[in-house]
C-alpha cells in the first residue's frame, strides 16, 4: 500500500489463509486480482501459491 508517496507494510503473513483473513478484514474486495496485483502483495521466495518440501 502507497501512503503518501512510501511503501508501507501493513502485516506479513505466513500461509494464503492468513493472507485471506487479513485482506477480508480490511474490508478489501477482489481478493483474487489484489492477491496477483505486485503493488498490493509482495510475494517472496517464490510466486503465488508455489509450495515446496522444507
């Protein structure tokens, strides 16, 4: 989220459910293009729901 003209993190999450849960609680429509929208969701280690063996 851009707050006047900086990045700023507003949570981390750790699973696409935590995720989920978060956005719905700030009251944010469209999950589906907000999750794939880089400047709303900075997925690291990897894409989108992309899981490996530990």
């Amino acid at each position: 989220m851009r707050s006047s003209d900086r990045d700023e993190i507003l949570g981390t999450s750790h699973s696409d459910h935590g995720l989920v849960v978060f956005l719905e609680g700030a009251g944010v429509d469209a999950l589906e293009s907000v999750l794939a929208d880089p400047q709303w969701v900075e997925w690291r280690d990897g894409p989108a729901h992309e899981f490996s063996a530990a």
